[in-house]
C-alpha cells in the first residue's frame, strides 16, 4: 500500500496519544474545506489523507475499546464527503468535534 504519510505509517503514528492522532484527522479536515469548491485535486487528496489517518488509527491496538468511536466519526466523515444525505454532516460540524482533541494536546488537558 502507498501511503501518502510515510513516517506515520511507518511508526510514528502509534506513538502519538488518541487525543494527538485525532487532532491530526481534524487537521485534515480543515484542508478539506479549504479546498473545497477551490481546486478538486487538493480536495480529495485531503480527503484521501484524512481517511489514511483514520485508517492509522482503527490499527492502533491501543484503541480497541475505541475503534466504535473512531469508526463511526470516519462513516460520518464519509457522508460528508458525499453531501450528508444520511447523517446530515457536514465538514464544518466535523471540524468541531476535531478541533476539541487538537485543543486539549496543546492545552496539555
């Protein structure tokens, strides 16, 4: 499998905590609306690297009582990608619940 991030992939990735490894989704979350309607290419490679990392983290063996949680945020990312017709999302509602792990990292909570 190509991945387009290597070094995570590699090991780093499960390194990082839950709270680290979802901020990181988020933070492709947020090139995925900025990129959205502006230029496809950008826009679904940030899907594509979201969806990697998501995929990164249903691996980490230590989130196993967490995979329902992290499986179901991906699925809703999916029906966002694809206009929220099954669970209304949307990017931005998404960005929300990401930006809260991103926030305790670096509030250190």
């Amino acid at each position: 499998m190509s991945f387009k991030h290597r070094q995570l992939a590699a090991g780093k990735w499960y390194k990082l905590s839950l709270k680290e490894q979802l901020g990181n989704i988020g933070s492709e979350v947020s090139r995925v609306i900025h990129w959205q309607n502006k230029d496809e290419n950008l826009f679904w490679g940030a899907i594509e690297r979201a969806l990697e990392l998501f995929d990164l983290t249903l691996e980490d063996e230590r989130w196993k009582g967490r995979r329902l949680e992290i499986a179901r945020a991906r699925e809703v990312f999916c029906d966002a990608v694809y206009g929220g017709k099954i669970y209304k999302s949307s990017f931005k509602d998404l960005l929300r619940y990401f930006d809260i792990f991103a926030l305790a990292v670096r509030n250190r909570i």
